[in-house]
C-alpha cells in the first residue's frame, strides 16, 4: 500500500487506517482474553490525536439482549499493534463504559 503522506510504496512511518485497525482483533496480554474488535476509536480533535480505541462489549443472551458495557481502552494501554491483533494490558473493571442504549433490545 502506498503510503497516504510520504506518496511512498513502501515507507516505515507506521501509519494506519481507521478501518485497518477495526480488522484487528483486541488481546488483554494480562489474562489472555480476547475483547473483540475495535468499533470505533476516541480522537482528541484539539491535538489531533488518537486518545482510545472502543471495543463492544461481551453480547448477552446469544445477542438476543444487547450486550454489556463498551470497553473504552486509553492509547498508553496499547502495548503492540501488529498485523492481526492489538494487544493490550488494563483492568477490564476499570475501563468498561456504559454502553448507550438506542432500542428496547440493545
């Protein structure tokens, strides 16, 4: 892929597309866990930059009930972004949102 600011073919600035990392999935090292994959990300639009990542919470009941709270994951907790998966070290306990709940069942 060429690179979208250097208009190089291969370049080592380490950039990546929000729809790239929503492909990865989201690994706590610190259990082994696997979260799921990220929905949507957090931007600090003052600085320009990437302040979290949000994973989907667990589904309850097949699916069929919505599902528990986000998992908000701050950037410093992102240890490794590598080809297929994010990993990431926190305390789910702490760092889980409540989900915003748009119908009757989710």
């Amino acid at each position: 892929m060429k690179c979208a600011i250097h208009h190089k073919e291969h370049c080592d600035c380490h950039q990546s597309r929000i729809a790239d990392i929503r492909c990865k999935e989201v690994i706590n090292v610190c259990d082994g866990c696997r979260l799921g994959f990220p929905c949507d990300v957090l931007v600090d639009m003052t600085f320009g930059r990437l302040v979290a990542i949000v994973v989907p919470g667990p589904s309850k009941f097949f699916g069929l009930l919505g599902r528990k709270d986000d998992y908000i994951i701050p950037w410093e907790c992102i240890k490794t972004i590598g080809q297929d998966a994010i990993l990431v070290e926190f305390d789910e306990r702490k760092h889980r949102h409540e989900r915003i709940r748009r119908g009757f069942f989710v």
